[in-house]
C-alpha cells in the first residue's frame, strides 16, 4: 500500500487561515557532532510555496541540498543563520544553544514574522508566537528548507575546519562520533573547537591532563 503523501503546507495553511502570512520555520544542525558549532536556519517562504524535492534535510543526499540551498535562499521573503560556538555550548548545554541558535537566525531576517515554527523546540515567553512541532522538519516545508539552509552551512563550516585540521578527517564525519573520528580524535587530542562537555572529548581531554 502506497504511504499517505503529507501536506507539507498543512501547518502553513491553518496559520494562513488565522490571518498570519509572515510564517518562520527554524531549525537547527549538528547537535550530535563532538566538534563545531550548532547552526540554525530561519526562513520565510511565500504563501503556498511549493519546492520540488524539498523534505527534512536529514533524508536528503548532500548533493540534493546543495541543489536546493540557492533555490531556498533567492525564493525567501527572507532567511537568517544562527550560528553558536563550541565554547558557548559548553557554557550552557547543547539544547540551550540549540534554541540561541534558532533565535538566532530569526534574529538576523531582514523581515519579522508573525509567527514562528520550529522543529519541536518550545521558545517560552518569546517575542512572536510559537508553535513547536515534533519532527517539523519532515511536516514543514518552512521548517524543511530552514534544515536545509542550517546543515548547508554548517557543513561549508566543517569543510573550513578540514582545511585547518586535514588530520582530523571532518570532510568525511563531519564531526559526528564516527568509529574512524574516536580513533583521531584519540590520537591527536582535541583542538579548541571540541566541545569538551561531551563524554568522548572530555575522556580524552581528562587523559591528556592527567598524564
């Protein structure tokens, strides 16, 4: 049986029915990685837009992104970045930082919403109205191209990191937790943009320190 085709305009559209037209989805990328910052994407799409083979940017090939990024940036009424430091992350966990980065990257819109959508991040006492939705980023097309926007930059960021640390391999992991990113990591030690509150970095910054 043929799965049910989801409206990724369905949440736009019972907002358009409310009278908000200035819809924001945001998302974030790389929460999981041991070095790099988190980066957020925020946009506003036209009403009703549609983009062929736009969806969660985690389902698509990083060709695919790439493809869809300068579609997803000339087409916004507008878009912005969010980008916050290992160090910060550290300083206030990822899930914080995740949601400084969302904030963000609404922020840096040269147009204001009137209404925010994210990807099941709450935004309490915010300055717009909110509406977490959990795994937005597959039920959005806003919230879709908001991922797409995030996880382009922060790859082009983790290519630059590459180009300063080649030992490190970040083109290929990305700065995930790979089995090959554990071994380097493990025998050059952490640079200063690790995130030395997670378990793996912290083990083997806590080795070199005690040696």
């Amino acid at each position: 049986m043929e799965k049910e085709k989801i409206d990724l305009l369905k949440y736009e559209k019972e907002l358009y029915d409310k009278g908000y037209t200035l819809i924001c989805g945001t998302d974030e990328a790389g929460r999981g990685p041991l070095v790099g910052p988190v980066v957020a994407g925020a946009c506003i799409l036209p009403i009703n837009y549609t983009l062929e083979g736009l969806n969660d940017s985690k389902k698509l090939t990083e060709k695919k992104r790439e493809e869809l990024y300068p579609i997803i940036i000339k087409d916004a009424i507008a878009y912005g970045v969010g980008i916050v430091s290992p160090k910060r992350i550290d300083e206030i966990n990822i899930y914080e930082a995740s949601r400084e980065a969302m904030k963000l990257a609404i922020e840096n819109m040269t147009t204001k919403p009137d209404y925010v959508i994210t990807d099941a991040m709450p935004m309490p006492d915010y300055k717009y109205p909110v509406t977490p939705i959990i795994k937005g980023d597959a039920k959005s097309i806003t919230i879709a191209a908001a991922s797409v926007i995030a996880k382009v930059t922060r790859d082009h960021i983790m290519y630059e990191y590459d180009k300063l640390h080649p030992e490190y391999e970040i083109k290929s992991h990305k700065g995930y937790p790979t089995k090959r990113h554990l071994e380097l990591l493990e025998k050059y030690g952490p640079t200063k943009d690790y995130r030395f509150t997670y378990k793996p970095v912290m083990k083997v910054a806590n080795k070199i320190n005690n040696k």
